[in-house]
C-alpha cells in the first residue's frame, strides 16, 4: 500500500508527527492509524468475499477480460502484433521460419529472405527522381 514510499520519507513523516502532536499523543494516535488501516484491509476482504459469493462462476467471467487487459497493458507493440494479427507466429520478424510451412527447405530454418536485388559488377542502382 505504502510502495511508493521510501525509509527517508517515512523518517520525515515520523518527526512531523512527533512535533505535531507530541511525545504524550503519538503513540496513541499510531495505535489508531495501524487499527484503522487494519479494519480497511478487512472490510475491502470481506467486500470482495461477498461479491464472490453472491456472483458465483459469473465473478470469474467479470474477472477475466479484466485479467485479458491488464495482459495487453504490459505488452509491446510488436507482442501485440505477433498475438492478435499473426497468431503467434513471429518468423517475420525473427527470420526462424518453421519446417511445417511451404517454401522452406524441411530443414526447420530457413535463411533470411533477401529483399535487396543483387546488380550485376558496374551497374548504378536505379535512383528515383520524385523520391529524392
């Protein structure tokens, strides 16, 4: 819950409290912090608990597109490419073609499709005038 802060702030955050409130009230009011907390977490359990128990199976059908999208949040965009467009089949972009697809040599690897045209010795590439 507290993730985000480190020892140092959490040092300043005592000394605020022991000037403000004093040596006499701070670990009363400590006491009551770790309680009140303590009650949240149970309440925000046993709301969650309930909300399981009255759904039933419908509890995991809400959970699971959450669970699909908080999977797309943590991919890139070349996962998502690779998952969703090319069912899983990253050998374009990883040149590892597989030996079950046609045009490979049955060997399971396949060398890298060349898309450059070799020119033969002392010929100029073709240069493009309304690209340039």
């Amino acid at each position: 819950m507290f993730g985000n802060i480190g020892w140092g702030e959490l040092v300043i955050l005592l000394v605020a409290a022991l000037v403000i409130l004093g040596p006499d009230r701070l670990p009363g009011a400590i006491t009551w912090v770790t309680k009140t907390m303590r009650q949240v977490k149970e309440y925000a359990n046993g709301a969650s608990q309930q909300l399981k128990d009255e759904l039933g199976t419908d509890f995991e059908d809400l959970r699971k597109p959450l669970a699909d999208l908080n999977q797309l949040r943590g991919m890139t965009p070349r996962a998502v490419i690779t998952k969703h467009l090319l069912d899983g089949d990253d050998s374009i972009f990883t040149g590892n073609f597989d030996a079950k697809k046609p045009g490979t040599n049955g060997s399971g690897s396949s060398p890298k499709p060349s898309l450059e045209k070799k020119l033969p010795p002392g010929q100029t590439p073709p240069i493009d005038a309304d690209a340039t």
